[in-house]
C-alpha cells in the first residue's frame, strides 16, 4: 500500500504541475500570445511584473505549491528510473532517504526564498 | 507487390550460441529458397533438415497454442510457427532468441524464471475458506458478464514476447513482467477469486506493477490480443481506488452445493520443470 | 555444466530499435523531457529567487538571460515541458483505467487498448505541437 500511495500522490502532483506550471509557463513563456499576470508591460521578467507576482499572497502560496508538487514529483520520477536500473536493497532505501532529505532542503530553501520575495517586493 | 505462387532466395541471419564454446551469440548467414506460405519455424526446421543440424530452437505445437517457439524476427518478438517469412520481408531475415532471459543455447530461451515469477503471484483461484478451496463440495457460479471481465487476459499462452519486448524488463531484475502482473489481475477479477489482497500486496511494490509507463509494446507484440497492457493499468485502478476506498466490497462467487459422490482427490504429480 | 548467456538488454533496451510503436518512443521521450525539466529545475530554484535581493540585481540577472543560449535553453525548457504536461496528462488517464476500455474477446485482427487511446494520443501530440510553436514563437520573435 505504501507504494501505491507514494504513486496516487506522484499523479496527484502531476495534475497540480499541469495547472500550475501550465499557468506560470503561459505568465512568463506565452507572454506575446497570451498577455496573463503581466500588468506593466508585456515584458514577463521585468521588475515591476516580478514584484507585483511576488508581493501577491495569493501568487506566493501558489508558487509554494508549485515548488512541493514539481520536487515530489521530480524526485519520485528520478527515483524510479534509478531503482529500475538496478540497485542493492540497502542502496535503494538510502536513495530513497537521501532524495526525501534533499527534497525538504530545497522546498525549506524555495518557501523562504518565497517569503523573502514578498518581503522584498513590497518595500524595494 | 503480387503474393502468388513464388519462390525467392531468403538470407537468415541467425543468432547462434553454444555454451561450451561461445563467450557469446554471433551471427551466421543461412540463405533458404523459400516459398509463399513458409513459416519462420518451417524454414528453421528447413535449415536444421539440409543445412546445419546443429541448429537448436524450441517448439512444439507449430500453429500458434503452445507458446515454445517466441524468438526476435526482425526485431520483433514473434511466434516463429505464426509469421510467415514473406510476410515480413523479402530478403533478409534475422532471427535472434528472446532478449530479456537467459539463453541456454542458439535460440532457446530459459523461461524457468518467468515460470516461477508467474507462479508467486498464486495464478489459481484462492478463496479466504480454505476448507472449501481443498475439498470442494460443488462449484461457483459465474454469469457471461463477470466471465467478459477477465475472459481476455486467460488467452495468455506464456509465450515470453511481451517479457522480451517490454523496456522496463531490460533494467529491472526484479519486475515481474506483463504476463505475471495481467495474470495476477486476471485472478484478482475472477468473481470466483478472494485473493487479491495477498496478490496486490506482491505486485503493489517498489519494483511492481508501478514500473510499468505504458511503453504498449507488450500489447503490440502478444500474439494471442491478451493485451497486457490494459490489464496492468485496469489493476492500477484498482489500486488506487482502494488506496481511497472506493471498491465495493468484493461478493465472492457462493458454492452451489451439488448432491452427488464426491470424486476421490488425485495426487498432484511432482514438478519437472526446472530440475 | 557451460554458463547461460544472460540476453538483458539494459538501458539501451529502453532506446528502442525501430520497430517499435509510436507509444514506446514516447515512453522515453517522456522520461528525458522529465530529466531535463528536473535539472534545470534545480537551477530554477535558486536563479529565481535573486528576486528576493531587490531590482537592481534581478534586472542585471535578467539581463545574463537574454543571451541566445539562454534562449535556446529557456525554449527547450518550454518544449519539455509542454509535451511531458500534455503525454503526462495521457499517461495520467490511461493508467487510471479511462482510455483503455474495457477487456473484451479477442478477435484477429486484435485491437488492443493502444487502439483504443490512439485518438487520445494524437489530440496530446498535436496540442504538443501547437504549444511548441506558439513557445517558439514567444521566444525567439516577439519582440517586448
């Protein structure tokens, strides 16, 4: 069942990705198709668009979002291709270990990156 | 190009291998005169005949029941008995052993493996009344409906082309492999069945049923239209509903008791396979 | 008695060899588009958070993107992305059981559930191409 679960939340992220990363990939990619979340200017990485997302709560709980479905489902991907090339028991639960830890590390770094944005938007 | 009556020169390369000389397989060039309607296995047992009785492959049947004779033509895991040569090309053929098994020699796979993965998933019909399961007292009854649901994936012959030609079989050793995880699934179906907890806790694993991404080609390849395929994504349905328990609790078949003598119970002959 | 010869293909089993169907190929097409988009990612992470040190050295990282490499790197970027969403969105209703259909008698010629998602991979391989287009498009001509 264990399996089962880790995989059911893997889709689950997949479909939040496809939303999300779908909605961000328009904002900054399709910006001359598509004018989406970019009221200064059609430039999608330029300040004033950057700090009007990042002041937003709304934008920074949905990017936080996006942040712990693209490194679950990332991680879970890479271990999967991993454990599929063949490993010793002992190896297999340490990967899976050390790509846990590594995912907590970066999704800690990414929220308070995130914070830190709001933060910084609003007063620089 | 017309199909009548003809007869052309075919180049075989065939993979060949013997333990106790090769480091490894290696090809030799066989050139056939063969004609419309020659099987690959015809015109093996054509060169083995005229050419090189050294020639080792397996088969039995020669019309497509008995799954012996799967080997790589042309890339493509078929049945040897099944394909015809000009149906596939008109000058070269090649003919390899199944990837993804052992080979013993030329092009004799060692199936015993996929045997014994496909006997760990308990390929029977198992019910929680064990009493019942050895000494039965009558049978299950099973309408058309519940037959439909798992009817296609017991035309399974065990032949090993879906084995050979599913990717994920190349890396993990520890796979099962379409034929076991559909059989699994076949049981777990069958209205008559109450084993699918056991069987889903063997196949729900790290290298089960979710290692397969739906590459298809197991389904491409089978020459029987069990299309594993569907039945491994049908059970990861059922995996995931009841992961958020959603199946309905699974009424299993009632024994219809039958008034006559019983039968006496034959003893299970030894198992040869293998040894 | 002599050794067996162990016939595993390996990863390069995972390639293909030319004959197989469409869906094998976009099997691997999906799992190095997914590699791809993750390794960039781990980047992502912290290029993008240089927002958090104020304008002055956004715009100047910024300015390190527009460089053609980049460029080429941010459409690629888009082009993984785009076809592992949309095949990711294929897998999702095949593996749940939607676009398989039901088991049913197998009559020759078999049609087996690759016949019966094929339509469903056509719409995600042509949306694919739409999106890519319009990427490409976003990137390299339009001018802000």
């Amino acid at each position: 069942m264990r399996e089962t679960k880790y995989w059911t939340w893997f889709i689950i992220a997949g479909f939040m990705i496809f939303v999300l990363g779908g909605l961000h990939m328009m904002t900054v990619h399709l910006n001359g198709v598509v004018s989406l979340f970019n009221p200064f200017g059609s430039d999608a990485v330029a300040w004033k668009n950057v700090a009007y997302r990042s002041k937003s709560l709304c934008f920074t709980l949905t990017y936080i979002a996006l942040l712990g479905a693209v490194l679950y489902h990332g991680f879970y991907g890479l271990r999967t291709i991993l454990m599929e090339l063949g490993l010793q028991k002992t190896t297999q639960r340490k990967l899976t270990a050390s790509l846990w830890v590594i995912g907590i590390i970066l999704f800690v770094i990414g929220t308070l990156a995130a914070a830190a944005a709001k933060i910084a938007a609003t007063t620089l | 190009m017309e199909k009548t009556q003809k007869k052309c020169d075919i180049i075989f390369y065939i993979h060949r291998y013997d333990p106790e000389k090769d480091e490894g397989p290696w090809e030799k060039q066989y050139t056939l005169q063969v004609e419309r309607g020659m099987t690959v296995l015809d015109g093996l047992h054509k060169i083995k005949e005229t050419q090189d009785p050294s020639l080792a492959f397996r088969f039995s049947c020669r019309m497509g029941v008995c799954g012996s004779c799967a080997m790589l033509i042309n890339g493509k895991p078929m049945l040897a008995c099944n394909t015809q040569i000009l149906d596939v090309t008109e000058k070269i053929l090649t003919v390899a052993p199944l990837p993804n098994f052992t080979i013993i020699r030329d092009l004799v796979p060692d199936l015993v493996p996929m045997f014994g993965v496909h006997a760990s998933v308990q390929p029977h019909i198992k019910r929680s009344d064990v009493m019942e399961m050895e000494n039965p007292t009558g049978e299950y009854f099973q309408t058309p409906r519940q037959l439909e649901e798992f009817l296609q994936f017991t035309y399974c012959i065990k032949c090993g082309a879906c084995m050979a030609a599913c990717p994920t079989m190349a890396t993990d050793r520890k796979y099962p492999g379409p034929m076991p995880l559909t059989q699994a699934y076949r049981y777990n179906v069958d209205s008559r069945d109450d084993g699918g907890k056991d069987r889903n806790d063997m196949v729900a694993t790290s290298h089960g049923v979710f290692n397969c991404h739906y590459a298809g080609e197991c389904s491409n390849v089978c020459p029987k239209g069990v299309d594993p395929a569907r039945a491994i994504q049908l059970m990861k349905k059922d995996l995931v509903r009841d992961y958020f328990n959603l199946n309905k609790k699974k009424v299993c078949a009632p024994v219809n008791c039958v008034s006559v003598e019983p039968k006496p119970k034959v003893a299970v002959p030894p198992f040869t396979v293998g040894k | 008695m002599a050794y067996k010869y162990d016939n595993h293909l390996g990863i390069i089993g995972w390639l293909g060899g030319g004959r197989w169907g469409i869906e094998r190929y976009l099997y691997i097409t999906h799992r190095l588009a997914g590699l791809g988009i993750l390794l960039f990612f781990m980047l992502h992470i912290f290029e993008s958070s240089l927002r958090v040190f104020g304008p002055r050295t956004w715009e100047a990282a910024m300015a390190t993107m527009k460089h053609p490499l980049f460029e080429i790197g941010e459409f690629l970027v888009f082009t993984g992305f785009a076809f592992h969403a949309l095949n990711g969105i294929r897998l999702i209703l095949i593996e749940l059981g939607f676009a398989v259909g039901k088991a049913e008698e197998p009559t020759y010629p078999y049609r087996t559930s690759l016949n019966t998602q094929r339509p469903l991979m056509l719409i995600v391989m042509v949306l694919s191409a739409i999106l890519i287009l319009a990427g490409g498009y976003n990137i390299f001509f339009f001018v802000k």
